[in-house]
C-alpha cells in the first residue's frame, strides 16, 4: 500500500464504503415490516435536527478561523447525488499555525476526495492504515512539511489535521462525497455557518427532457438561517453505467395501500455511532410508530435496541409505545 503522495498522508476509516452511517438527522436504519405503499410513506418520515455548524477549522490554541468563501458544485441524478464542496479559511495572525477541520456530512455520504491547497499547488489524498497515517503524519510535521490526516469519528463527522496554515492567507480546502437519496431531497448544510464573505452554490438535476438543469445560490457577507435545499422532484429515475444500474423502486402496486401488517418489529441502532443527536434519532422512531397506529390501528409492535447485542425494549399494542417506552432507549 502507498505511504504517501505528494507529502500528503490521509486515513479514511470506513469513509470509502458505500454504506457510511448516516447523521442523527435519519430515519430508523432498518425497519422490519411488510413495505405496502402507505408504510414507505411513514418510513421516509424524517426528523430534521441541524442545529450545529456544519463545518469549521480550529487551530491548535482553540481560537476558530473564519469561513471566508464557501463554494459547492453538486449534480443530482436519480438516487445519487455526487458534491465537491470548496472551502476556505483565514489565518488572522502573523504566523505559520496548525488547525483541525471538522465537517458532519450528510447522511449515506461516502468521502472520495479530501485535498488542501499549498502555494497553488495540491495535495491530494490516499487512503492508508490508520496507525501508519498517524507516524506519517508527525514525522511530516516535525519536518515542517505539509501533511493532513483525515479520520472519521462517530456519526458521519470527519476531522482532518491540517498544516501549515500560512500566516496572513487564507487556507483553501477541498472535500468530495457522493451519497443515495432515494425519494429525498439534496440538501447542503449552510445553516449555523458564521457571517461569510461569499457563497456560491450550484446544483445541477435531469430534467424531465434530459437536460442538466441548474439551480444556484448566491450569497455575498451573509449569515446564513437556512440550508441550500434542492426544489426539483424526488422521485428517483433509475441512472445506468455499463452493467450496473442504480435504481429507487416502488414496493407493491395500486392495491398495496388497501394491505393492512398483522405486526411491526422496529429495529433502532443504539451504538456509539448514534451517539450525535441520539435523541431525534430516537423521536423520529416514536413518529414512525405513531403512523403505523394512525395508519392501521392497534397493531402489534415490537422495538428492539440493537447494538452488539439485542434487547426487546417493547412488545405490546401501538397504542401503547408513549414517551416513557422511548425514555428506555435514551
């Protein structure tokens, strides 16, 4: 395996695989019922919680550097969605400093490039192990060059050591990720971001007739209250690449609405990688429930948490997973 690539040592840990754990923001990961139509509608219910800034890079005495340009380009094809998002940072100071870069991405996003800028040239990064990136990583900065390590903690947060961050400049980093939205809207998360100088986003969707279609935001010394949020349709068209096809398919037919689950088994991740806004996570289950009972009646239900082990935290009527059922899994 490679060390290294233009003095440049990174450490993805289960970012390259396509299946990386979504943020607190998502649905219950994996819903055991008969899929009618009406029950996918309740599945895809959403509770959304983005409350944190997105983004940001600290140097090492704590102080955070401003975002002073944001700049993302995004398509949105089918259940894919494929984003390269530009980001830059001011060093205020009068001296050559180190800082940790901290981004959430969004929920099953999946990291395929991590770079960063440095006298108008880039380094970019390669996927090693762990504990090799990390010796890499000090004996670079010992020698004063230029390393990054990317590492990715619970959730879907990623954190990068970065060095140097010129004194008086502005330090430009790059992240792509490509991520499945089926049946979802693409969404960039702005809000909680600082007063930034200049922000500019474009996403570009298939249209009805095939064409690329933009839609852009533009943003000059803004404080931003809101998410870039795409307002195209979210039923996904299936997208093809030689012999492999990704597809958003509908489960039943016209007559599947009219089918009514004799029971409900709800399986909630409970693991450490839950742990970020643990307890949306756990109210949008309790919603999920609350449909299901709108939707069919008293059904029988069962939630079981689910870590390295499982434990049934409820077995009983619809009617009857209230708050203090869902305090148990809290």
């Amino acid at each position: 395996m490679t060390l290294l690539r233009k003095s440049l040592a990174v450490a993805l840990f289960a970012a390259a695989c396509s299946h990386a754990e979504g943020p607190a923001a998502s649905a219950p990961s994996t819903i055991a019922v008969p899929l009618t139509a009406a029950t996918a509608q309740i599945a895809s219910t959403q509770v959304l919680h983005q409350d944190v800034v997105p983004y940001s890079l600290t140097a090492s005495d704590g102080s955070g550097l401003a975002v002073t340009r944001v700049e993302a380009r995004a398509v949105f094809e089918g259940p894919l969605a494929y984003t390269e998002l530009h980001l830059w940072f001011h060093n205020p100071e009068n001296r050559r400093r180190e800082g940790t870069f901290q981004i959430t991405l969004p929920g099953h996003a999946a990291v395929s490039r991590f770079a960063m800028e440095n006298d108008g040239q880039w380094m970019e990064a390669e996927v090693v192990e762990k504990q090799l990136a990390r010796r890499a990583y000090d004996d670079f900065l010992h020698r004063r060059q230029d390393p990054a390590l990317l590492e990715k903690a619970d959730g879907n947060q990623f954190t990068a050591k970065v060095f140097p961050i010129a004194p008086n400049a502005d330090k430009h980093i790059v992240i792509s990720f490509s991520q499945t939205l089926p049946g979802a809207q693409y969404v960039l998360p702005l809000r909680g971001l600082p007063r930034v100088g200049q922000v500019d986003v474009e996403l570009k969707t298939r249209g009805a007739d095939g064409r690329l279609v933009p839609q852009v935001l533009h943003e000059r010394n803004w404080e931003p209250d809101r998410d870039f949020v795409s307002n195209g349709a979210t039923t996904a068209a299936a997208v093809d690449a030689g012999t492999l096809v990704a597809a958003q398919v509908t489960v039943g037919g016209a007559t599947a609405a009219k089918e009514t689950p004799a029971g409900v088994t709800l399986l909630v991740d409970t693991s450490a990688s839950r742990a970020l806004g643990f307890e949306a996570y756990v109210a949008s289950g309790k919603k999920l429930v609350d449909g299901m009972h709108e939707q069919y009646g008293d059904m029988a239900v069962q939630v079981v948490a689910v870590d390295q082990d499982a434990e049934t935290i409820y077995r009983g009527a619809a009617s009857g997973f209230g708050d203090v059922q869902a305090k148990k899994l809290l």
